[in-house]
C-alpha cells in the first residue's frame, strides 16, 4: 500500500535471480531475492516474503493512468539477469560485454571478479554487477575509496548519433557537482524520499556513458552554453537533470533525451519508492506534454532491472551462457549466441514498459517481444535508418517499440491532447 511505499532493497545478482527463476519454474524467488530485513534502515517496510509483494494502482496511480490513457507492454525483460550496471549498459548499446576494471589510482587493469566475469587473456570479460564508471570523478564516492572502477569498448548509440549529426543527450539528478577536492568533482548533493532520509542524488553507476571514453565527461562539466546542449562541446552530451527542463521550456530540447531521475526519485528500493518516482515522472511528463515538442514526442518509461521482485513470467532465453562460476542450467542450456561472451544470458525478469505520446494507441497493452535494447533498436530504426550497433549487441535481434502492435503506432492519428496528472495523487487533472 501506499503506506508501505518505502520498501527493503531485494537481491537481484545475476546469479541469484537465475535461480529465483529455478529453470523456468519462476517458484524460488523467496530462497534466492529475498530481503525480510533491511539493516539499520528502521523507516523501510521489509516482511518474510518480501519479494512475492507488489504494487497496484492505489500506489503506482500515475503509471496505472498513463496506461489506460497511453500504451504499455506486457512482454518486455531485462536484457540479461542481473543489477543496475548491465541493465544501462544494454539500454544504450545492447552489450554488457567488452569491460574491464582498472585500478582508480593507476588506471592499469585490475581483477574484480565481483563485477567482472568471464575475463580473457587480455584482461576483457563481461560487467554483470554494479562497479562505479572509470570515467567519472565521482566514482567511488568521489575517490574516497579505491574499488576498481569499469571501463567499456566497443560503441554505444551516442557515438552513432553523433556520426549523424543527431542531437542527444543523458541528463541525471545530482550531476552538476557540489564541491572539488583534491583536483576530483565531487557530487555531494543529497536529496530526501518521503521518510525523510536523505539519498546521494547521484549514481555513478547508473549513468551507462561514463564507461565510454568517447562519450564520458569525466569533471561533470557544464555546457558551453545553453545552445550547445545536445551539441559535442565540453560537457560531451552529460548534464545534470536540471537542465533538461531549462532547454525544454526554452525550445532546444535534444532530439534524444535520457532522464535518470536523483536517487531519491528513482524507484529504486531501499532508498527511493514509487510515490517519489511518481512525483519525477508526472512533473516530466507534463512538462512534455505542455510544451511545443509534445505533437512529436514519444516518453518511453522503463527500468534498469526488477529488483529480485517476483514474476510469474518465464523470459525467453535468447543467450545463454556457460560461466561455471556463475551459471546454472537454465542459461547453460542454450547457445552462447551474440558475440560469443559468457555472462550475458537472458533475457531476464519482465520489466515494465510504458509508452506516453499522441503516436499511441489508447488504453493498448502490447504483447510485442522486447527487452531494455529495444529503446536503441527504435532510435536506430527512426534516426539512423536502421543502422545497429554491431560488436554482439542485441540490438540486432530486439523488436522495436514500433511495430506492427507495438507500443508506438506512426500510422495512427495522433491524439493530440495530453493527459495532466497530479504529481502527488498519480491521479487525472485534464484530459
């Protein structure tokens, strides 16, 4: 229920949810993802069970709105089993495959088998947990510490839509940074959820560019200007949230925005809750809908993994994997497929997908196969005529978000007034 909105963070490894799934049997999520205690954190609601619980309308209300008035998916995974990391890594280039750790004092590549599986000879292997990005001052806590931070290889779709010429931009609460100490950005800024308790508002972790050389901005920069946001200028298409709002309201919004709300706002449990979620995506969202963009606009409402949460939805296994260490016979069972790396099987639980745009059909669940790499797939679709990543993505075996009965319909007549939610109730203001 609402009141029990700020719930225990659940296990969702790679490993341990491939066992929750027990072979397709989906009946072992209390063994394996199971949190019924959350440690030191007393404003957090955890049971026996916890991960068999779920959220309805009375609590997600405003997601529960969009759907009836927009689109949503009933058939959308986790690219791979596992965390945060992998998740936005196949979100902006279909492979987690292609890392590497390297010491954060030295840059010299290092082991951290926690994060990191299936390592070569060459020291690459796959990112399956959740180690801070290489490229980005305020890992490890602004350098406090000295975990081996990630690197990627390989191309994401900002280095594809820059070969365009196609403006785009990943923009994340807490980015700008707070102070600088000892030549590092620091990115201290906190914000809190409705307990009260205040949550760094930036993840290094979550922002999947950062592992990129080509599309990091290590110092946290800001634009040159406002004109250049969307542009390849010093901030290198990574801002804070902030100014997604400011180039919106002044009509220079990139034709690719990535939003990753603060912490605080981000759904995640275990310091974030829907309730909080629900206030970021509702001020977005309407903030879209009563701008000039919105007759062109498509919002695309998605999560980086489950959380360990039960489902009752077997995945299809589209890549398997053989990582001893790691795998079970559910993944071992099938071909090692896109670009031959262990430690990508899936795909993973089912995730919520959400459409909201006037290129929707109205109160439509589609049953189309897709997975986080779908959002790339559509973007390469509709700007880069089809173009695909390559280098094992799965990309190249995603179906796009629009489709025939997919969650987006070009061919449709747009339905051009927009629905206002209120922020705090999830509930219809207009529309």
């Amino acid at each position: 229920s609402p009141a029990d909105a700020l719930t225990c963070d659940q296990n969702h490894a790679y490993q341990a949810e491939q066992l929750a799934f027990d072979n397709l049997s989906m009946d072992m999520f209390v063994q394996f993802t199971d949190h019924d205690t959350c440690t030191g954190q007393p404003t957090l609601f955890g049971t026996t069970g916890l991960a068999m619980d779920y959220f309805d309308g009375n609590t997600v209300t405003a997601l529960w709105n969009y759907a009836q008035n927009y689109a949503m998916s009933d058939n959308n995974y986790d690219t791979n089993f596992g965390p945060s990391t992998p998740g936005a890594l196949n979100l902006i280039s279909g492979d987690d495959g292609g890392g590497f750790a390297v010491s954060p004092a030295t840059g010299q590549k290092e082991s951290d088998p926690g994060s990191i599986g299936s390592v070569g000879t060459n020291g690459v292997g796959t990112v399956y947990g959740d180690l801070d990005p290489a490229y980005d001052d305020c890992s490890d806590g602004g350098h406090t510490s000295t975990n081996p931070v990630g690197v990627m290889t390989g191309r994401n779709i900002g280095n594809l839509l820059n070969a365009r010429n196609i403006t785009w931009g990943w923009f994340q609460g807490g980015f700008v940074p707070s102070s600088h100490s000892g030549g590092f950005s620091v990115c201290g800024a906190s914000s809190e959820n409705i307990g009260g308790v205040a949550a760094a508002k930036y993840s290094p972790h979550h922002n999947p560019f950062e592992y990129y050389a080509s599309t990091a901005n290590p110092k946290h920069l800001a634009p040159t200007s406002e004109a250049e946001i969307g542009m390849t200028d010093r901030a290198n298409h990574q801002y804070d949230l902030s100014l997604f709002y400011k180039t919106l309201q002044d009509g220079n919004m990139p034709a690719v925005s990535f939003l990753k709300a603060a912490e605080a706002q981000d759904a995640h449990p275990g310091y974030s809750d829907p309730l909080d979620e629900q206030k970021f995506i509702v001020n977005t969202v309407n903030a879209i809908e009563k701008s000039k963009f919105w007759a062109s606009t498509a919002i695309v409402i998605t999560y980086d993994d489950s959380d360990g949460w039960y489902d009752h939805q077997p995945s299809p296994i589209v890549n398997g994997s053989n990582d001893s260490t790691l795998d079970n016979a559910l993944c071992e069972g099938h071909t090692v497929g896109l670009g031959g790396r262990n430690d990508r099987c899936g795909f993973g639980p089912r995730l919520p997908l959400v459409v909201i745009s006037p290129y929707t059909r109205q109160n439509y669940v589609s049953h189309n196969l897709t997975n986080q790499a779908s959002v790339i797939t559509f973007i390469e679709d509709n700007w880069l005529n089809g173009q695909r990543a390559a280098g094992g993505s799965f990309d190249s075996i995603s179906g796009s978000l629009d489709a025939a009965n997919g969650v987006l319909d070009t061919n449709v007549k747009p339905h051009l007034t927009p629905v206002i939610l209120n922020p705090n109730t999830g509930e219809v203001v207009s529309g």
